[in-house]
C-alpha cells in the first residue's frame, strides 16, 4: 500500500472511530444511571403487585373451598384435567363365571371348540349386559385360537359397544378396544394398530371410565405403545394425588407435576399447576411455584401468605412498567447507536473503497501479467517458426512439415485465447447466447479428449478416457461445452505437478450425465474450493508454483454448465490431486 493511503486510512479513522467511540461512552454512562433508577421504581412497583396477587389468589382459594362443602361425602373433583384412575372405582356388573362354565369346558377341551362358538354366540343374544359382554369376550377368545381373526376382531367390536358392564375385570369398550389394538399387533398391521390405539389412549384420557390403578396402568402403559403418545402425566398425577387423600391445604409432586389440594370435610379439590395460575389476575403478573426467586421476581413463602405454595412473582409486562422512564433512555440509546453505526459504517466504508481501489489495480496489473504471458508463448512460437521458414533455413520436407504443425498448433493455442476472452466479455456483458440443439455428449467428450489428447501428448501427458460407446443424448451448444471440458483439461495438465496422467470420465445416472476431469496433482485447500470459480481467482498453488494463467477458465466453465441447467462441482484435497464434474441433465 502507498504511503499517501495509509495515511488516508489513518486519518479517516480517526475521524470516524474516536468520536463515535467518545459519544457512544458518554451515552453509555447516561443509559447505566438510568437503568438504576429504573430498576428501583420498577422494583417497587413488582413487590405491590405481589401483594395483590397474593390477596387475589386467598380469595380464589377461599371460594373453591366453598365450592367443595357442596360435593357429596368423599367426593375428589380435579380441575383442568380428568383423573387417569379412580380412588375406589365405581364397580361394574359382572356375569359370574358359572353362567360360562359349559363353553369353557368345550373350549379348552380338543376337538370341541365349535360347540363353545355356538354356546357362547347363544349367550351373546342374552337381555343383560353383563352376560352378553362375557360371552363376546370369550368367543373373540375362542375364535382367534381357531385363526379365525377377522371374525374375532368383530366380536371384539361387539364388545367394545357394550355400555354399563364388565368384561374380564374391565369395562367392557376398554376390554374390546384393548383385545382389537392386541390383535392388529399380532398380525403386524401398523397403521390399524395406530389408528386403534390412539382411540384406546383417548378414552384413557377422557375419564370416562371409573378404573381402579392396577386396570388403568395396564392398558395405559400399552395404549402409550401403540399409540405412540407418552402417558397423561397431569392426569395421573392428579389421580396419584387424589389416592394420597390429603389433608387440609397443600401442594406436592405427584409424578414430577407440582399438584394443590384443598381438603374440606372429606371433600379433596385439586389443581393442577396452569389452573393455579389461571386463578390469579391476568396481564399483570407472571407466576412460578418455586422456592427461590430469580431476577427479577419477588418471593412469596407459604407459610407467610397461608397459601399452599411458596410463590415467585413477576410483572407480567415489564416493559409497560418502564414507559415512564423510557422516553428518555430510547433518546439516548438511538443516539448512542446512530453515532456508532455511522462511525462503524463510515470506517467499513471507506476500508471497502480503499480494498477495493487497491484490489482493482492490483487485478489489472495480474491479468494484464497473465494475458501477456499467455499471448507471448505462442507468439514467441510462431515468430521462431515463421522466421525458420521465411530464412530458408529448413529444407527437408519433413521438418517443414513439423514446423508447419506446431506454427498451426500455436496459432489454434492463440484463437482460443482470443475466443476465451471474447467469450468471458461477453458473458460480463450478459450478450453471450448459446445455440442449443439436441447432441451427443459421448461424442462432444469424445472429440474434445482426441484432440486435448494429441496437444498434451506432445508435452508429456497422457489422457486416459472413458467414454461409454452408447449416446449420452442433452440439449446444449456443443461448441461451449467442448470449451468448458477443454479449460478443465487444460487445468488439470496446468496443476499436475509431476504427475503426467490426466483422466476424463463420462457417465450416466439416470435422467442426469456426469463429465470428470481427474488429475493427481497439486490439489486445491478445502478454504479456497468455493472460491475457485470466481472470476480472476488466482489460487495459492499457482501464486507459490507460479503457474501463469488468465483466471478466468473456471468462472467461464461454471458460467456456460449453468447456462445448460446443470453445475459443475471439485473434489479436492492437498498434494492428491483435484476431481472436477460436470452434472448436466439427459434428453431423451
């Protein structure tokens, strides 16, 4: 960097940085004694407001104690969730055994479990419920030991729409839903099972059964199985609580969920913790049942407020509270940030300008560089040859003709180092068009792999290809595409090092082709293969090995497989050498 632009940075920083560092400490120190005061006021307005939630709340309670001297003796009534089982569960009628004796006996007997169908069928028309949902029970059971499961699924069904009785212990759409959700596990229908026991988990949930622990346990922990769904944690913890039969007032974890009783005369009412909270004034503040406070919040112990919980208490809406004092403090603040961020933009600003200013002189000087040594070894070429023959030093025909080739060859390395530029002008302009047309890209790979084949050879190189004999049919502007495969060549003969293989592979995958250039050369670092196909882009590689070149190839490679719908990707890794593929799609 020129002395005079160092001394430009300087002083632009200086104008831009010291200041807005200045003016932004002084309005950092404005905004602290602010916050102080704030924080104060704030804090006494959050310990008024605890005080009146707290006196909110013991008139809540006080009217749900009320309300429990009006349930019947014993009575649990459970707020915001149902209770999972019952304390003492509401019993069911039941068919006793010996009304199934006969079947029984057929059916566990060998070679007469038709005559138990028949029997239990017959009982499964009888006027009681409980007999008829004994007799389903057992037939399903009778049935699916004969393999006849689909016929067992719909007595299972038959059960399931038995109301007011008990089958098995439980009730009887519990113990039907349960043996159907049983029965698709068997058969590995998945989606039956699921769609079944999500029905098994909703009655669960509902509360609409009276379950005794053991029951409800069972099926949950299998409707949770099939469903997919966890178990009602609130719910059970509600019932965990109600089997405790507490006492007076309180509050405790029941199953990890913090759950409130009031005990009034044999009559319990629970709270869960949301419901709690829903009795407390709302928009105002912000409630937690726990026995330390955290920033911002006040603390109310139980056994100060006569409450069941120790309460932490905080504004609902801290910011509403601050409006008084935030005229003044957003003044400051905007200010505070409008000085830094003109300081901090004008700074990254004026580094853009100068980096850019600097990078642009220092791209000009590099392509001007690279243009001129590429231009000069074929000119140096053609200028050797042409005076050779113009003197008349070479006479043998055969070495006229040598001559004559490599004149040609160096004219052919000049055209398209004219073409390249002409083309990445015009892609920089946005004129450039492609005539496309359906083509094969075996032949395009082909041709170009011939021809690169026969120019590196001469300098040592061997290409190896491997083209597929069938048609790889696309849609594209052949004479682009043959350039693009060509820069890929020429890069990997360019970065081979001591390597003097290079590889071309065509291949297909479906409705996509793919077209890679290998070499084990130089390699390029995982930081720079994003950046390979920027335009100018000139790699570490190249800089250290000074390996000449435009800078251009790759950004026109990238440029002309985008224009084609596909993308050109690089694998790369130091001192391994470097994949380059291209991906475009087949047209059949």
């Amino acid at each position: 960097m020129k002395p005079a632009r160092k001394q430009l940075l300087v002083v632009f920083l200086a104008v831009t940085v010291v200041p807005a560092t200045l003016a932004g400490w002084l309005a950092w120190r404005l905004l602290a004694q602010d916050r102080i005061m704030a924080g104060e006021r704030l804090r006494e307005i959050r310990e008024n407001r605890a005080d009146e939630a707290v006196q909110s709340l013991s008139r809540a309670l006080a009217a749900l104690a009320q309300e429990a001297r009006g349930l019947p003796p014993d009575a649990v009534k459970a707020f915001d969730s149902p209770l999972a089982y019952a304390y003492k569960p509401r019993p069911l009628p039941e068919a006793p055994a010996l009304v199934f004796s006969v079947g029984e006996q057929a059916e566990f007997r060998a070679g007469q479990s038709e005559y138990a169908v028949a029997f239990y069928r017959k009982l499964a028309a009888s006027p009681q419920p409980a007999v008829r949902a004994g007799a389903w029970l057992r037939l399903a059971r009778t049935l699916r030991k004969l393999g006849r499961r689909e016929e067992a699924i719909q007595a299972y069904r038959q059960l399931r729409a038995i109301q007011d009785a008990a089958a098995g212990g439980a009730p009887a759409p519990l113990a039907g839903q349960w043996a159907i959700c049983g029965m698709h596990e068997e058969t590995g229908r998945a989606a039956e099972l699921k769609k079944e026991g999500e029905t098994l988990r909703a009655w669960l949930d509902s509360g609409r059964f009276s379950l005794g622990r053991d029951i409800y346990e069972a099926y949950a922990e299998d409707a949770a199985r099939w469903s997919g769904r966890p178990r009602p944690v609130v719910s059970e913890a509600l019932a965990d609580a109600a089997a405790s039969r507490p006492s007076g007032a309180g509050a405790a974890l029941f199953r990890g969920q913090f759950i409130t009783w009031l005990a009034v005369d044999h009559r319990t009412v629970l709270l869960t913790p949301d419901y709690a909270a829903r009795l407390l004034p709302t928009g105002v503040v912000r409630v937690r049942f726990a026995s330390q406070a955290g920033k911002d919040e006040s603390l109310r112990r139980a056994g100060e407020t006569g409450l069941p919980w120790t309460l932490t208490i905080a504004l609902a809406d801290p910011g509403k509270e601050r409006e008084a004092f935030a005229i003044r403090r957003q003044l400051l603040f905007w200010l505070f940030g409008l000085v830094t961020a003109l300081g901090i933009g004008g700074a990254y600003l004026g580094w853009r300008l100068i980096r850019r200013e600097l990078a642009l002189v220092q791209m000009q000087a590099d392509i001007v560089a690279a243009v001129s040594h590429e231009f000069r070894t074929p000119l140096t070429s053609m200028r050797q040859v042409s005076a050779a023959l113009s003197e008349g030093r070479v006479q043998d025909e055969e070495r006229k003709q040598a001559y004559y080739n490599a004149l040609a060859r160096a004219t052919e390395r000049l055209h398209r180092l004219v073409e390249a530029l002409l083309d990445f002008g015009r892609i920089e302009s946005g004129a450039m068009e492609y005539r496309m047309q359906a083509l094969d890209l075996a032949a395009v790979v082909f041709g170009v792999a011939g021809e690169f084949g026969r120019e590196a050879g001469e300098k040592g190189f061997a290409v190896h290809a491997d083209i597929p004999s069938h048609p790889v049919p696309v849609k594209g502007d052949a004479e682009a595409l043959g350039r693009a495969l060509w820069n890929l060549l020429d890069n990997a003969v360019k970065y081979s090092g001591d390597s003097r293989e290079v590889w071309i592979n065509l291949s297909r995958n479906g409705t996509q082709a793919f077209v890679s250039v290998a070499d084990r050369g130089l390699g390029i670092p995982s930081d720079e293969q994003r950046e390979v196909f920027r335009k100018f882009f000139r790699g570490a590689a190249s800089r250290q090995g000074r390996i000449h070149g435009t800078g251009i190839g790759l950004a026109m490679v990238d440029h002309i497989v985008r224009a084609h719908r596909g993308r050109v990707s690089v694998e790369s890794k130091p001192g391994a050498g470097s994949k380059f593929t291209i991906q475009l799609p087949v047209e059949e």
